[in-house]
C-alpha cells in the first residue's frame, strides 16, 4: 500500500509515477491512494491497507504529526511502515522500519548559501520572498532554513513576504502586486520562491514590468522541476535546489530487505537534492524532459 | 344585541392613535379600536384599507410608529408574536401562516405539545389533533402534512389552532381572525360561527375580519370602519343598514348591479372545450364536460369536490390517464401548462401564495409576465406598454399602491389577488379559468371586476369560474356545473339558474 | 359608544385627495442604495490602499498599455469576475455552481493540450474550449433542472470529478506551451487596457443585453422568486434553469482560458480553486439571495472587485501571511454588515450620539 | 411503507448496495472491522454533519464547520502541549467557546438578516484565521490521558474495535435524534426550515431557536475537532479542509432538503456511512491514479443521487397510483 498526499503539482505527479513504476518494475502489487492533500483521508487509506492485509505500507505523509495512532495499529497488525518525502512525528521510533525524508530546512540553507554567494548580495540586498501555503511543513522549513542563513547576512534582508500557495498563478499575480509596492521593483535584487510553480509565475510577472529576470533580479526557488530548467536555459531564473522525486527505489529495497529479516535500518535516510545553475540546465532540461 | 355588551365597562383592549408608515405609503393614520369581552367585533374597509396592519401591529408582527395600546387599563408593547399570544391574544392572519412541511397535528400544536418525559407524545398529540378538528367537522389524516391538503382544509386548521387552548400562556382572552372565511363554503361558515358563539359565552372579545356582508351581520355585535387607513367609525350592527356600511366603506355609495343578465346568452353557441370520461388517477372521474364558446360557466361544489383538480387538469398541470378533450376543434393532449396557454386556455389558481404571486417582483412585471411568457423570451414587451397594462389594471381594479413598482408581497391580501387576476386577464385567452378568484376581494372592486368578467364575455371570451359564493356564480355563469365527491352531479342552467337548485344538488349527496 | 371620524359620502375628488395623501410613488423603488453601499466598500478600500502605498492611484503609459496598481486590480478581477456573472443568474434562479472552479481546469486543460497538439488556430481552440465549458453546463443543468438533484450537490459532483478529468487531460503535469497569439489572452493589451478586461467588458455586455433586452432576466428572477408560479404562467422553467447552467459553464470556460493564457500553462490541480467561493461571496456582496430571485450583474462586478481590492491591500500590506484570513473575514464581514439597514441605523445613532454629547461638553 | 420514510429506506438500501459490491470485490472487505473502521474513520465528519443537518433543517448553512474543527484541535493541542493544561479542562474551556463562536454568526444572521452562506463563510475565514495565528505549524498531542482514551473501547470480533470516539459518536447520534424528533427546540428548527415568517406569527422564539442553533452546530463542529484530535493525535491548523462540503453532501445525499423543513438525522447517518463506503471501496481498488480516483468518486457519487432520486419518483408513482 501507498498511501500518497495527492497529486497538487507536477512534483507530486512524477513522485507518483516513480513509485508506480519502480513497483511495476520489481513485480510489486502496488495498492495506491491518494489522500487530496487530506490527512484524515490518508489515515483512512492506511486503515483500509491494515484490513486488506498488505504486506508493507508507504506513506508520504500530509503532514508531521498526527501519526501515533495509525502506526500503533499498523504495528499491532505487524504491518511494516515507510515513511518518505516528508518527516514525521513520533515518539516511538519502532512505529516505522524508517523515514526517507526530505530536508526542507537544508533546502533552504542551499537557496540562500547559494544567493549569498553571488556578487549582486555582497551590497545591500533587498529579497522578495513568495511562501507556500500557511502553514504547510515545506513552506515553514524552507523559510527557516533560508532565514538561518540570511542571519549571517547583515547588507541582506528580505522586504517582502507573502504566500502565493505554491501555484503559479498565485506567483504571477502576488509578484505584480509587490513590484508595484516596491516602487515597480527597483533596489530588489533577488527572488526567493518556495517553490519553482511561484517562481515560474513570478519570473513572468517581473517580465511583464519590464525587469529582467535573472539578470537584473535573481531568481531561486526549490523542486527542478523541468519547465524551470528551461527558464534556466532561457536565462531567465539562476538557481533551484533538486527535491529528488525517486523515492520509490529506495524505499522498495528497505521494505525488501526487512521482509527478508533485516530489521536494523536507520531510522533516517536524508535525502537533498543538489542544487542546479544556469549551467547544466540545458542539458538537464533535455533529460528530464524525455522522462 | 346591543345591550348584551356592557358599555359602562372598561374595553378589554385598546387601541388609539395608532399610526404606521411604509415606505411610500402610510399604512395607518390614527387608527382606533376598542375591544370589549365577549363580543364578536367586525373590522370592515376596503381592499388596503389597513385593516391587516392594524392586525399585525396589536399583536406584536409589526411596530407601531405612534399612539398607544392599552390591555385593560395597562399600556402594552409587543416585540414580537410570542409576546401577544403570551398575554392571551390569538391570531388567525390573513394568508395561511402555517408550515406546510410539518404535519397537520403539528401545525395544531406547535409550541405547546403534549409531552411526555419531556419529550414529545406524538400519539398523544394525532389523538387530540383529531378531536380539536372534529369540532369543524373535518376527519383528516393528522399525522399528513399540511401541504396535501388545499387551501380550504389550511384555513380551518389555521382557525382551529387560533381556538386551541395554549399550554403556558394566558387563557385566550381575544381572538383576531383576519378574513378566515374567503376560503370556505356555506357549511364551513356556519360550523366556525358555532365555535365563535360559544367563545364569544366564554367571554372572548373576538375580532373578525371580512368582506363578506352578510356574515358581519350574521354573527357581529359592533363594527368599526376603516378607509384609507384612517379610522371612519364604530358602529353598532343592529343600528346600521347594509347602505349606511357600504357608503361609510367606500365613501360613496355603491349602486348595485348585481343580478344583471349574464354573458349574452347566444343559444346553442358552440362548445369552444370538450372533456368526455375525462379522469386523472383519483381526483377526477369520468367526467363530462362542455364549455360553450363567449359564455360563463359556474363550478360549484363543496371543500374537496374536485373543483380544483378539474381546472388543474384542464391546464395540463395534472395529467389525464383516460377519457379525450378537445378544444376549438381539435383533439388536445396537454402535458404542461405552457402548452396550455400556447391554445389559449388560461388559470388564475386558487393558492395566490405559492402558485399566483411572485413575491419580490412589481406589480408592473407581475402583471406583464404571463402575457411576456406567452410571447416568448425573445419578444420583449416594452416598459411602455407593461407601464401602460399596469396602469389600466390599477386603476380599473382600484388596485391600493402607491405606484406600479411596488413589489407585490408588500400588498395587502386583496389587492394580491387583484393583480393575479390582472395578469391573467391581460393575456386575454380564449378560456380563462378562474379558481376562486375574488377571494378577499373587497365589495367595490368585487362588482367591477363582475362587470369586467361579464365585458370579456362579449368579447367572445370563454370563462370556467369556481367559486364558493354560489351569488357569484349566478350573477354572471350561463350555465352552473355542480360537482360532489369528485363526479359531475348536475349541470344547471336557464330557469334552474338559482342559489336554492344549487344548493339543493350540492346537499344531493346527504338526502 | 358610536363614533365617527369622517364624512360617510365624500365627493369623488375628495376620495382620490385622501388616497394621494396616504400614498407618495416613487419610493418604491431605491436602486441608488443597491449600489451607494458596495460602492462606498470599494472606495474605503482602496482609500485604505492609498495610505499604505501613495503612489497607488498613479497610472503610467508603458508598452503601449496602462500600468498600475488599480490596473492590476481590474485586470486580476477578470476570472472570477466572468464566474460571478455566470454565478449571478444561477443564483438568481435559487441554485449555486460549485463546479465552475474545476470547470476552469477542464476548459484550460482542453487549451493547452490543444495548443500543443499545434495545428489548431486560437479561435478553434477558443471556440473548443468554451464548448467544453458548456458541456460541462450541460451536465449540471441536466442534473438540476431534470433529474431534479438540489444544485449544491449537483455541482459538488462536478467539482470533485472535474478537477480529475482536467487532470486526466494532462496527466498530472503542469502542461506548458508556448504560444505568444494565446498569451497575449492573458497578458496582451489593447487600447491600452488589459485584454481580459475587455473579455469581462464584452461578456458584461453581451449578457447584460441578453437578459434585459429580451425578457430572459425577468424570467429568471421569476423562477428564482417562485418556481412554481412561474411554471403556473407558462414559463418553462426547467428550460430557465438549464440555460443558467448552460451561461455559467461558458462563463468559466472564458475565465478558464484567461487563467491558462495568463500563466501559458494549464494547473489542472489549482487552476480555479476555490474560485467557486469567491464568485459567491462576489455575487452576495452585490446584493443577490441566494435564495434566488432578483440580480444584478454589474452589482456583482463591483462586488468582485472589492474582494480583488481587498486581496491586493493584503499583499500591499506587508502583514505577515498568516494574518490573510483574519482581515479578510473582518473586511467581508464589515462589508456586509454596511448592507443591512439596522446596522446603518445603529452606526448613525452612534455617530449622532457622539455629536450630541460633543455639543454638550 | 410509508411515504415519509420511503429516502431513508431507499439511501438504505444503497448502502447496503455499495457495500455488496465492496464485499463481492475485495477479499477482506465484508469484516467488522471495515464496518467498525468506517465508523471510527468518519466520526468526525459524522459528528460534524449532525450539527449541519440541524442547521439545513432551519434552511440555512453552515460553513464554518471545518475551520472550526481546525481551530478547536489546534487549540486543544497548544493548552495540552505548551500550557500543559489536562485536556479535559482544555475541552470545558474549547466547547462553549466554540458555541460562543456559533452564537456570534447565528445573531449576525437573526439581527442583521445576513444571509448564512456568507456569514458563515466569513465565520470560516475567521476560525481558520485564528488557528493559523495560533500556530502555523502543527502541533503533536502527547497526554497520558489520550493514551488511556485511546486503549478503552469494546472489541469486537472479526477484528472490529469500537474505540472511545465512535462510542461518543453514537451516543451523540442518538441525542441528536432524540433532539431533533422528539424535542421542542427540534420542532422549532423545523418550524423555521418551512417558512420563518409563518413560524415567527406562530409564535416560534425565531431568534433564540436561530442562535441556538448555530450555537450548537459549531460546539458539534468542535466536539468533531476534539474527536479528529484524538485520531491523529495532533492539532493543525490546515486539517479538515473542505468538511463542510462533505457534511453538507452527506446531509444531502441523507435526504434533507436544502430549502430546509424536512429530513432525518438518520438520513445524515446513512449518507456519512455511503460517502464513506465511496471512499473504502476506492482505497482497497488502490489502481486507481489520482485523477481517475477523483472521477470515481464523482461518478459513484452522481450514480447514488440519480438512483436515489429515480427510485423514490418511481416509487411515489406507483403508489400514486395505486392509492
Ligand atoms: N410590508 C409592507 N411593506 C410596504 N407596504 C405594506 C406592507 N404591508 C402592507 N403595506 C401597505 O399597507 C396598506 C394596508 O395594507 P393592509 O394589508 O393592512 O390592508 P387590508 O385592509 O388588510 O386589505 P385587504 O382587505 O386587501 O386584506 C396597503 O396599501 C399595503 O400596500
Ligand atoms: N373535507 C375534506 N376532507 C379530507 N380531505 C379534503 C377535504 N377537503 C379537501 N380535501 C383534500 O384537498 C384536496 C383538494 O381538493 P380540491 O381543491 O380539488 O377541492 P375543491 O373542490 O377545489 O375545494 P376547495 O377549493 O374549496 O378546497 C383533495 O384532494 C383532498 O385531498
Ligand atoms: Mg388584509
Ligand atoms: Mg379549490
């Protein structure tokens, strides 16, 4: 079983068909969910998998918490259970076999050691920052990681903050909105987006008022997704860090290697992407885009 | 009579100066009433006359601008109705207020159930819904909802409940029934006075709202006048003559034209619409049917004889499952009521509520739209000429409004019922059927709209008119149709065209 | 205990005298109101937005179009401006379309892939898409005015299955395309002003001529009002309810190529969402029922562009996001209680009390 | 068979329906335990829907039910957590507020003559506002006493187990039907549902019924919180997004009519039971990709309220009929 958050972006679509395939791949009855960026409708799936009787379940959880119960029943059901993309918490470590989760904190270190990095940040500068939706873990975690960096940063400070929930019409129309109130976008030197939908949407709305965006403004965000690497290619954005959607692969092998008796996985595996520049995108764009 | 009321005494209720404004309209101005106990008091004006209002304001619907009500010798004020029927004053209003989507007992009951473990008995309740309303004299399943039942039966339950003793609340000191017998026949009539005698020994000052003259004079003790919401006077019954009312109603006299010839009587005149064994599941059988072209044709019958079902059937709004019908000719088969109106056949029904009026509309629109229907979405009849149609009908019908823009919910009850039936005439069909259409329509327009009903005619207009004033019915019908019990039981007409035949068929059943 | 208050027979001119001192036409009706009130919301507002940023009245001549903040708002009103006018006459006949947000993915998503498909002109796949967007009406209406489902259900269905066909058609994935003709749907300009502007303006009047130049307004507002009386009168109102079905669906799939030119891709998971709730709030803010009955569409554009003001002032603010549903339920709130008429009462017997006391002091 | 009753024979049956075909399918379906599963897994919705079903009843809505699930679980979880407070104290203090709450929108709606659907989904804004503000993040649950709620319940055969929730679930189904049918406050909610005005001339206490009313259904919608926290363990200000449209299509599908006057609180009961079978049957196909799960659901959705609807006309004809 495998229980999914939904299918809110492309990211989560690929995520989605990674996990399919690689099943299909090693001969896997795989029972999919998907949740509508629901949690109850995740807790529900999962209790229907312990009914059915499969043999392990996966869960990309919604949110952190809110797990202890369904994993006590799983576990009193001696059903084995992966945790991947995002975290969880629980107390009880012996919940789960192990979590394969994403860093959304380093993520944010990455974007903005990447940023600090660059000379247009060595003066003053002014960051726009779009956020994902209130209170969803990517968003808080990025924000804070970005942030954390940004402290050892005295000449940068971010100007404006608001969400533009992740979509890119939501990019679009916050970004114009902001570039009005900042004085049509003069003195802002870069875009941090918590994900490339935003900024994708953004880099259109900066466009659109005359700026150019990755040269006059700096653009990063977080996901690679493969419209973005083309923005790259095309010069319009500079940098994004990889949330790495095969995660199907490693939780397979985990799940396999317990069913075989190997019960003494690492509770938790990072995974963080690696961050991608102008420079590859090109030739990342063509690979991505095959897949 | 007179001296039955101790006069010496203090009013049991007192209303003075009592003033109420609307937008564009001042509903009351100065308006008076004195309520003594136990004396049934007529409160009599024309359509809009503010006699609903007055109503409405004593008990606690409506706030009143200015004056003053005295209970006793005790200045009251009452925010809501709860507040009113708390100190003892129960209220019939005009249109049925009742919930049609709970069930008869319940309507009965509402507020004061009987209960049991502090919940509700339904048993207990169906049981004494059952008696309450056999003292009307109606054996209807209590535990059905309101809304299966037609306007008549409502009306009785809204009285019944009016009369039912209230749990926690004073014992009924006053009972105010606005126009509770527009709806009803001779019997139900008669059966209602009972009730009210025996309230009126028990010392209930009642108030009784009506257009029907003869019955102020048949159970009234006093009468106060009410014209353009202005008091005009209070009257004792024995002491007025029938003129002396009408005159201080309508401020004129009204010369009376009533028993004229009917629709110009053209022997053998063609039948326009023909019905043979026409029947529709349980509501109407077999039935027979001829309507002769340019000529009234009265229905007459009891509650629930199926007067109703047959107009419904005749407009497609009920389907037939046997028997044939035709009109100007041709064989017909209707389905739905547009089709109905595309030949020409017309109903103005009997429920103005919820089946006539469109609440939030003007007057202007409620009068233009059946005839705009008729058209066609695409032909638009303009604002000159709807404002024309509206006009003619206001002043024709002396329609009670400041102007045609009015909403009509905002209207009083009979003038309502005016502009429902000055939609219908404005379409001039070549059939109108009219289910009870001067229902609470005061006595002046009564007579014009006769006049107009019998002008149609000579036109060449065909007309099917039920109505429970049988006066009504022999006033302008060629021909009297009289159904009992669902089934065609005579047709009446030339020399047998009179009030006592009718009645005479109507009885047929219990002789 | 007799007593008479006036004379019993009066002369005709003195009955129609008395008649004409009770009653004083033309108070009937007070359109004005209607409109002063979600007028007089949309100004506070942008008053407000003035504060916050100076320059938010200024317009500039750039690229050949205006440019600034008010047109911003106007512009970013477009979608749920097309959905409010469609929303508007489903409301008016009692009913509520919760689908319209999903219908804008589908419409978006037939765009997209269409373009990407390559041959196939804008007007076709404009034309295609509001087919779609009828189509889908269709269903709604079908299943509202025939099988006689309650609209809020019926709808429902919709919401939820369209959102999945809008992402069957692009299998998930965000489909982007590349075509400058389409965009400029979205983001093009003419005269001056934003295209989807005029599509609002065109659509407005379109409609608007529609249903006041034929007899089609008043009909739905006669079903709305009472559907059975309006059957009774010969107006098909089934039919009435189908076509505002119909209207709504082709509203939305115009508001759902305007989003997908906007951003020259089709989301199909968060194109339209929640739009659904936005016309509605824009439509009651306009003054309608939702228990159906009269309309207004342009009250209703007003009302949209006072929840766009009021979402732009939230960014404009600079407060931190978290804060974004609190204001928004006080503004709206405010704004409707400035439409009832006891709360204007109870404001002006304040403000009067207020200035009585000062006269005293 | 009587005519009255004759929606809730027929949703009913649909049930019964569904989970034939669920049970025909899957090996593991026609257990206690999905039948307990399904219980325990909508309780929250269930509980949140019998308030809705109240508030439909009087004619209007209420769409504030799933922010204020939110709200209360978050604020349940921060006096439990940070503030240490014993979560039935946090629960004495949470449930009037949230009547409070309700209150509040149903005295907009009687005084102001607002209408429900935009009160209500400003009181939605509003609720959801105030959690995001109390914590953007969500907030874990960890109290001795949750653990002890979690391990009571009666166990059941065939792997079915009756838990604390869906104990207090059905036992608050049960006041509510007691409530609804056979109380005054229930024929008042009626009495406003068939027409205001005329319940108000009846001498019905329209404004008291109201504002209890809405008073209730949002201390329900809190209660649902507190169920939903003890099913996750853990408050989050963006959980139960969208309740309200479920509840509202459970009631719906129940056979309550919108216009109001006139449904069950069983009906409400057997509309949860089918949305959430709709949702057990998809779970345990698990091929279904996301879109084409949403279609489904859709599909089956629409297949239940046409044959709901197609039944029950059938049905009334032919006893029209023969009547
Ligand atoms: N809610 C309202 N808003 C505006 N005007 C109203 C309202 N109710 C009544 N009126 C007006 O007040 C006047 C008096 O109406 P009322 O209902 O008291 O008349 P009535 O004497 O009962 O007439 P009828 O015999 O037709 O029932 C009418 O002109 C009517 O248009
Ligand atoms: N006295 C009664 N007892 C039982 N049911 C009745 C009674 N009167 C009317 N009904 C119900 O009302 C329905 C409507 O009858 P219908 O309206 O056709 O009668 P009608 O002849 O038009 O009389 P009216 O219009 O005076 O009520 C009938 O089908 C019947 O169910
Ligand atoms: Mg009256
Ligand atoms: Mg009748």
């Amino acid at each position: 079983g495998f229980a999914q958050v939904g299918s809110e972006s492309g990211w989560r679509t690929s995520f989605s068909e990674s996990v399919k395939a690689e099943a299909k791949k090693r001969g896997i009855e795989l029972k999919f969910s998907d949740a509508q960026q629901k949690q109850e409708n995740q807790i529900k799936a999962v209790r229907s998998f312990i009914a059915q009787g499969v043999d392990a379940i996966i869960i990309a959880p919604v949110v952190e918490t809110g797990w202890t119960p369904v994993l006590r029943e799983a576990k009193r059901a001696r059903i084995p259970v992966v945790i991947v993309d995002r975290n969880v918490q629980v107390h009880d470590e012996s919940l789960f076999v192990t979590r394969i989760a994403s860093d959304f904190v380093e993520e944010g270190r990455k974007a903005a050691t990447w940023l600090m990095s660059q000379p247009q940040a060595q003066q003053q500068c002014n960051i726009i920052e779009l956020q994902g939706t209130v209170g969803a873990t990517a968003a808080i975690d990025r924000a804070k990681g970005f942030n954390e960096v940004l402290a050892k940063h005295p000449q940068a400070k971010i100007v404006r903050s608001q969400t533009a929930e992740f979509t890119r019409a939501k990019g679009k129309e916050v970004m114009e909105s902001l570039l009005k109130a900042e004085q049509g976008g003069k003195g802002i030197c870069a875009l941090w987006a918590h994900n490339d939908e935003m900024a994708l949407g953004a880099i259109q709305a900066i466009k659109e008022a005359g700026l150019k965006p990755g040269k006059e403004l700096l653009v990063v965000s977080v996901d690679a997704v493969p419209d973005y690497f083309k923005a790259m290619a095309d010069g319009d954005a500079n940098a994004t860090v990889e949330l790495n959607p095969h995660l199907g692969g490693p939780a397979f092998d985990v799940i396999e290697g317990y069913l075989k008796g190997k019960k003494d996985t690492e509770k938790l595996i990072r995974t963080t992407g690696d961050l991608f520049l102008q420079d590859t995108a090109a030739a990342e764009y063509e690979k991505r885009r095959l897949n | 009579m007179s001296d039955q009321i101790n006069t010496a005494a203090q009013p049991l209720l007192q209303l003075r100066q009592i003033n109420k404004n609307f937008p564009g309209v001042k509903a009351l101005q100065q308006a008076q009433l004195s309520l003594y106990a136990g004396e049934v008091h007529a409160l009599l004006g024309e359509n809009g006359a503010g006699k609903s209002t007055l109503v409405k304001v004593m008990t606690g619907v409506l706030q009143k601008d200015g004056g003053e009500l005295l209970l006793g010798s005790k200045a009251l004020s009452f925010a809501t109705p709860k507040d009113a029927q708390q100190v003892g004053i129960s209220t019939v209003y005009q249109e049925v207020n009742l919930l049609p989507n709970l069930s008869v007992a319940h309507n009965l009951f509402l507020g004061s159930e009987p209960k049991r473990f502090g919940l509700i008995d339904k048993k207990a309740m169906a049981h004494q819904a059952r008696q309450l309303l056999s003292t009307f004299g109606l054996d209807i399943n209590v535990t059905a909802p309101l809304s299966e039942f037609s306007v008549a039966v409502q009306q009785l339950v809204a009285i019944a409940r009016g009369v039912a003793p209230k749990r926690g609340a004073a014992c009924t000191k006053v009972l105010v029934l606005d126009e509770p017998t527009a709806s009803l026949d001779a019997d139900e009539v008669q059966t209602l006075f009972q009730v009210l005698r025996q309230l009126k020994q028990q010392g209930v000052a009642i108030v009784f709202i009506t257009h029907f003259l003869d019955q102020v004079y048949q159970i009234s003790d006093r009468i106060t006048v009410m014209r353009n919401g202005c008091f005009v006077g209070e009257y004792h019954t024995a002491s007025l003559n029938k003129a002396e009312l009408i005159a201080a109603m309508l401020g004129k006299e009204l010369c009376q034209q009533r028993h004229q010839t009917p629709c110009l009587v053209v022997e053998q005149s063609e039948s326009i619409l023909t019905a043979r064994q026409l029947s529709s599941g349980q509501s109407v059988q077999q039935l027979d049917l001829d309507l002769p072209a340019g000529q009234a044709v009265g229905l007459a019958g009891l509650l629930g004889s199926g007067r109703t079902e047959i107009c419904r059937l005749l407009f497609g709004l009920d389907q037939a499952d046997g028997g044939t019908l035709s009109f100007a000719g041709k064989a017909i088969k209707l389905s739905n009521p547009a089709q109905a109106i595309a030949l020409g056949i017309a109903l103005c029904p009997e429920d103005r509520k919820t089946q006539g009026m469109i609440a939030a509309l003007s007057i202007r629109e409620n009068i233009s739209l059946a005839l705009q229907a008729k058209q066609g979405w695409w032909r638009v009849l303009s604002k000159k000429k709807q404002q024309q149609l509206a006009d003619f009908y206001i002043e024709k019908l002396q329609i009670a409004t400041p102007d045609a823009e009015k909403p009509i919910g905002q209207l009083s009850g009979g003038n309502q019922q005016k502009v429902i039936l000055a939609r219908w005439l404005a379409v001039e069909p070549q059939l109108l059927l009219l289910d009870e259409p001067t229902r609470g329509i005061d006595i002046g327009a009564h007579a014009e709209i006769l006049q107009l009903i019998r002008q149609l005619c000579q036109q060449g207009m065909s007309l099917l008119v039920t109505s429970s004033e049988l006066e009504e019915l022999t006033a302008f019908s060629s021909k009297i149709v009289v159904m009992r019990d669902r089934k065609k039981v005579a047709e009446l007409s030339g020399e047998d065209l009179n009030s006592d035949r009718i009645m005479a068929a109507i009885a047929g059943a219990s002789v | 205990m007799t007593s008479e208050a006036t004379v019993l027979n009066s002369t005709p001119e003195q009955l129609k005298a008395a008649r004409q001192a009770r009653y004083s036409p033309g108070q009937s009706a007070h359109q004005f109101s209607l409109y002063l009130y979600p007028l007089l919301a949309l100004a506070l507002l942008l008053l407000v937005n003035l504060l916050l940023d100076p320059q938010f009245f200024s317009l500039q001549w750039q690229d050949g179009r205006l440019y600034g903040p008010l047109i911003d708002i106007v512009n970013r009103s477009a979608p749920v401006a097309l959905l409010a006018i469609g929303m508007s006459l489903v409301i008016a006949t009692g009913g509520i379309d919760l689908s319209v947000g999903a219908v804008m993915a589908i419409c978006g998503a037939v765009c997209a892939n269409l373009l990407l498909l390559g041959d196939w002109s804008i007007p076709a796949v404009i034309g295609l898409a509001v087919l779609t967007g009828l189509a889908c009406g269709l269903v709604n209406g079908l299943m509202v005015s025939y099988l006689g489902i309650q609209p809020i259900v019926a709808t429902l269905v919709l919401m939820v299955a369209g959102r999945g066909v809008a992402q069957l058609l692009n299998q998930g994935q965000i489909v982007t395309f590349q075509n400058p003709d389409f965009a400029a749907l979205g983001s093009g300009s003419f005269l001056g002003l934003p295209v989807p502007v005029w599509l609002v303006l065109l659509a407005l009047l379109i409609m608007q001529l529609l249903l006041r130049r034929t007899a089609l307004g008043l009909f739905i507002e006669a079903v709305g009002c009472n559907a059975k009386a309006s059957r009774y009168l010969g107006i098909d109102d089934r039919g009435i309810k189908l076509t505002v079905y119909l209207l709504a669906g082709g509203c939305a799939a115009l508001a759902g190529i305007i989003a997908t030119a906007d951003i020259q891709g089709s989301d199909a998971n968060n194109a339209g969402l929640w739009l659904e709730l936005d016309a509605i709030l824009a439509v009651v803010i306009g003054g309608a029922a939702l228990t159906g009955g009269r309309f207004s569409l342009p009250r209703a554009v007003i009302g949209v562009l006072i929840i766009q003001a009021l979402s732009t002032t939230i960014v404009v603010s600079g407060l931190p996001a978290k804060f974004n549903l609190l204001i928004k339920a006080l503004v709206i709130l405010l704004v409707l209680m400035l439409q009832s008429e006891l709360f204007r009462h109870q404001l002006k017997s304040l403000f009067s009390f207020g200035k009585l006391r000062g006269g005293k002091v | 068979m009587s005519r009255t009753y004759l929606p809730l024979w027929i949703t009913f049956t649909l049930v019964l329906l569904m989970f034939g075909a669920g049970a025909s399918q899957f090996e593991g379906f026609a257990s206690l335990r999905v039948v307990t599963n399904l219980i325990s897994d909508n309780a929250f919705l269930l509980v949140t829907a019998l308030g809705m079903t109240l508030v439909i009843l009087s004619g209007g809505i209420d769409l504030s039910v799933g922010s204020v699930i939110a709200l209360s679980g978050v604020a349940a979880a921060l006096l439990i957590g940070p503030y240490q407070w014993h979560p039935l104290l946090a629960f004495a203090l949470i449930l009037p507020c949230a009547a409070l709450f309700g209150a509040g929108m149903g005295a907009l709606i009687q005084y102001y003559q607002l209408q429900p659907f935009i009160v209500t989904l400003a009181g939605m804004f509003l609720a959801r506002g105030v959690a995001t503000l109390l914590s953007e993040e969500s907030v874990a649950i960890e109290h001795p006493f949750y653990d002890a709620v979690a391990e009571f319940g009666l166990e059941l055969p065939d792997g079915g187990w009756l838990g604390a929730t869906s104990l207090l679930t059905i036992a608050l189904v049960l006041l509510m039907l007691v409530l609804t049918h056979y109380s005054r406050f229930g024929s008042y909610v009626y009495a406003l549902g068939g027409n205001s005005q005329s319940a108000q001339l009846m001498g019905v206490p329209v404004a008291r019924t109201t504002i209890l009313l809405y008073a209730a259904s949002s201390m329900l919608a809190a209660m649902a919180g507190i169920i939903f926290s003890f099913y996750t363990y853990s408050g989050y200000a963006l959980s139960a997004v969208g309740v309200e449209l479920d509840a509202i299509a459970a009631v719906v599908i129940g056979g309550t009519l919108l216009t109001g006057g006139s449904g069950f609180i069983i009906g409400t009961v057997l509309g949860v039971l089918l949305m959430g079978l709709i949702q057990t049957y998809i779970n345990f196909d698990g091929s279904l990709s996301s879109w084409w799960s949403k279609i489904v659901i859709g599909g089956l959705l629409f297949f239940f309220i046409a044959l709901q609807k197609l039944l029950s006309q059938q049905w009334r004809r032919k006893a029209g009929g023969q009547a």
